[in-house]
C-alpha cells in the first residue's frame, strides 16, 4: 500500500496540474479499497478508478454496496473500472444503478462485448463520462458514439501518435482516424503475439524504444528471445522504430 502511494505522488508531482491524475484503488476487500482510495486523496490524486473486488466474485448487491461504502468513506470522484475478463463483469444494468452514487463520475469500460459497452453508454451516458478502455478494437466506433476519451497500456510506448488518433476521431478526420485504427489493432496483436503476455510485452517495447519501461516482477517474467527480436522487427515495421534503441 505505501508503494501504490508512493507512485500516486509521484504521479501528481510529474503531472504538476497539467493534466488530471487517477489513482488505482482496487482491491478485494471494501476496507482496503477505502483505505487506497483515502490514499488516492492525500496524494493529491483528482479521482480513483476502481474495479469492482475480483476473486472473490460478489454479487450485483455486494458490488453496489461496496462502491456506496468507498463513496461515502471518501470524497473524491471515482471511475469505474470495467475489465469483464478480469473481474466481475459491470453489466449496464448495473453501470446505471452506480452511475446515481453521489461521486461515481466517470467509467473505464474495457468489455470486449461492443453492444455490452453501447448499452452501457446509452444508460449512463447522460450521468457520467464514458472512456473507452478497449481502443486498439473499437475506439474510432466508439468515439462516434460518445466516449469522451480513450484509457489504454498503449500510448505508454505508441506516444504522440495515440494521441493524434483521439483526435482524428474526435473531429471526424475519418481517412487518418480509419488508419491509425488498423495501426492500434496491429499493435495489440504484436504485444499479445506468440503467447506474450501483454504486461510484459508493453515494458519490453518501451525498453525497445528507449522508453523506461523497466521489468515485470514476478510471477510475470522479463520477455527473452525470440520475443524481443520478434517486438523489434513489429515496431520497425509500423514504423516506431526507426533507429536501434
């Protein structure tokens, strides 16, 4: 826990009220995710994103009073996390209950279900901002749809160019929005290619890049041969690695 604050603050110290800073706050306990969410605040964190408590696979009630006990045990906006292939999944039925908890604001959906994701933008939409999580899939249909933003492992090597793809989206440059989408697919399949793990796949690209992506602990292990190789020729090929690292 004193880890996650630590990183937290740094965070808001590198950000210097540039941009907002979202602290991750999960956790499988109620108590503990208060007490992360607590530590989110004094941070000087703007908000904490939040999965629901993975694991132990609580039921739709259990997950309402739970994000309604962190709301009322600290005050600070919170963003939903929804990640069906790694915790429970926050079906729209129940995005639109949590949607009316007093300081739910925002949600991360990273379902691989599109209509799943529409029903919950059209749901909640009106109530709290929708990001698109799984932008590498659908982040151009989905941002002519509403999202407000993209929230991704991606631009932490892709860069400026993640950034540019928001945009074309946004203003409906529809020709460099197309590209730049077939660019992101192409992306998420080299990280998940030949069994990667994609954790570890992200940290290697940037150290590929000359990025400090630093290493995976364990039980993720640092990516070897002919992984690295295999990352290498990916990048160079889409054009992000133009000289050797």
């Amino acid at each position: 826990a004193d880890e996650r604050k630590r990183i937290m603050e740094i965070g808001v110290a590198t950000a210097r009220g540039r941009v907002p800073v979202i602290g991750g706050t999960t956790a499988v306990t109620t108590s503990e995710a208060v007490h992360l969410t607590d530590m989110a605040k004094d941070a000087g964190c703007a908000g904490a994103m939040l999965l629901p408590p993975y694991f132990v696979r609580p039921g739709t009630e259990d997950i309402v009073a739970h994000f309604k006990a962190v709301s009322e045990a600290v005050d600070i906006p919170i963003l939903l996390y929804n990640l069906p292939t790694g915790a429970v999944d926050l079906t729209a039925d129940l995005v639109d209950r949590l949607a009316d908890i007093d300081t739910v604001v925002a949600i991360k959906d990273s379902t691989l279900d599109f209509n799943s994701f529409y029903k919950t933008l059209t749901v909640a939409g009106d109530r709290i901002k929708v990001f698109m999580g799984r932008i590498n899939h659908f982040g151009f249909a989905a941002v002519e749809l509403g999202v407000v933003g993209f929230i991704s492992s991606s631009p932490n090597y892709w860069g400026r160019e993640y950034v540019d793809f928001f945009q074309a989206c946004e203003t409906h440059d529809q020709g460099r929005a197309r590209a730049l989408q077939e660019k992101a697919r192409a992306l998420d399949d080299l990280m998940g290619a030949g069994g990667r793990n994609p954790y570890a796949a992200v940290k290697a690209a940037m150290n590929i890049l000359g990025l400090p992506g630093g290493y995976p602990r364990l039980p993720l292990r640092p990516l070897g041969e002919p992984h690295l190789g295999e990352l290498r020729s990916g990048l160079a090929s889409l054009g992000l690695l133009t000289t050797e690292a």
